[in-house]
C-alpha cells in the first residue's frame, strides 16, 4: 500500500522507552556545565564534570515553531541522580504563551512533575509509568527524576507554545524536590 501522505516517513515511537527514531528527529543534550544555575546547591554542580549529561530530549517538529493549530510530540529521558540533595531535573519552563497547555505520559521510572501557577503556588504530580499528566497553558513545568533508574516521558504540545525559560532562570520555581531522610520532599525555596 502506497501513502503520499506529506507526514508518513515522519518516525516512530518505540513504546518500551518512549525513544523516537528516523531521519526527522530532533535532538537535544543537557549537561551539568548547562544546569549548573538552576541547582540551589551551585557548589556540589561546579565540582561536577560539566559534561555529565542529565537529560536528553527528541522532538518530531512536523510544522515551523509558531504554526497556529500544530502539535509537536517529544521524549525526554532523565538520568538518575543528585547534586547534593537535589534530583536531577529539567531546566523547567513556562510556555511562551500562557493559553498554550501541554500533556505529559511517563514510560519508565518514578519522578516528579513540579507544577507551579502564576502566583508562585508550586506542587508535584508522581511520575509512574504509565501515569499521564495534563499541564495547564499558564503552570511552569519542571520533571525531577527521583528513582533509582532513567526516569522517560513522553510530551505533546502545540507549535505555537513558545518556551519562556528567562522566568525559571530569574526566580526559579517556588519549591525544589530534595531528598529527605531518603525521600523524595517538596521544600519551599526561600527565593
Ligand atoms: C516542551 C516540553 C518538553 C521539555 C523537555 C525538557 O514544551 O515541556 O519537551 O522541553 O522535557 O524540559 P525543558 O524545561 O528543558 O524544556
Ligand atoms: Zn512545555
């Protein structure tokens, strides 16, 4: 059967881990060197190879970013681990546009979605697999891993989202996911 659909050779999504394959895949690397400011324990990241990678994302980008109507799918692969008592985690954002939400379905691993309103109210949905999480367009979200393997989720989110990271960077989210007494704990930031 032949298809001259102009998005058939998009990829695929292997459903074991999320991961996506194919010509048209786009990549994305973050390291301990790129993070290093948005750990509270700064001094624990420096000490760090700034090469340790702590997260990888994939995206299909079928349309230009800014498409009205159009939807990107991604995969984000966390690795285990701390800086100090903090997990590893995403930078975080807001979306550029505040009426732009965004789904969330983890594969693999056990994490933390910190989820924060416009009032700097901040809380956490757990990530188990198979857990799907609906993010409202004006919350800023950040995922910690807070297992013991690689925490993977999957995202849908529209094309004309846009990405405000400057807000996350500036003032952070209004709490952080520490270990402890062994546990995983949301602990209000001071900033
Ligand atoms: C995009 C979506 C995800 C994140 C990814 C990395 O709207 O929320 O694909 O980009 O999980 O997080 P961050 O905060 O570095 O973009
Ligand atoms: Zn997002």
């Amino acid at each position: 059967m032949d298809s001259n659909s102009p998005f058939s050779s998009l990829g695929t999504v292997n459903w074991l881990d999320g991961s996506l394959s194919g010509a048209q895949v786009h990549e994305s690397v973050k390291t301990v060197g790129q993070l290093v400011g948005a750990f509270h324990e700064r001094e624990e990241a420096e000490r760090l190879d700034p090469s340790t990678v702590i997260y990888r994302v994939q995206w299909f980008a079928p349309e230009p970013a800014g498409t009205d109507g159009g939807l990107y799918w991604g995969n984000t692969a966390i690795e285990p681990g701390r800086i100090g008592d903090e997990y590893f985690m995403t930078h975080g954002h807001f979306h550029g546009r505040r009426d732009r939400g965004e789904f969330y379905a983890t594969v693999q691993g056990e994490g933390a979605l910190i989820l924060m309103d416009a009032t700097r109210r901040t809380w956490f949905e757990k990530m188990t697999p198979g857990s799907l999480h609906y993010i409202r367009g004006d919350w800023a979200h950040r995922v910690a891993n807070t297992g013991a393997e690689r925490l993977r989720f999957l995202a849908c989110w529209p094309t004309d989202a846009g990405h405000d990271y400057e807000s996350i960077a500036l003032h952070g989210f209004g709490a952080r996911m520490l270990c402890r007494e062994g546990r995983p704990t949301l602990v209000e930031s001071a900033s």
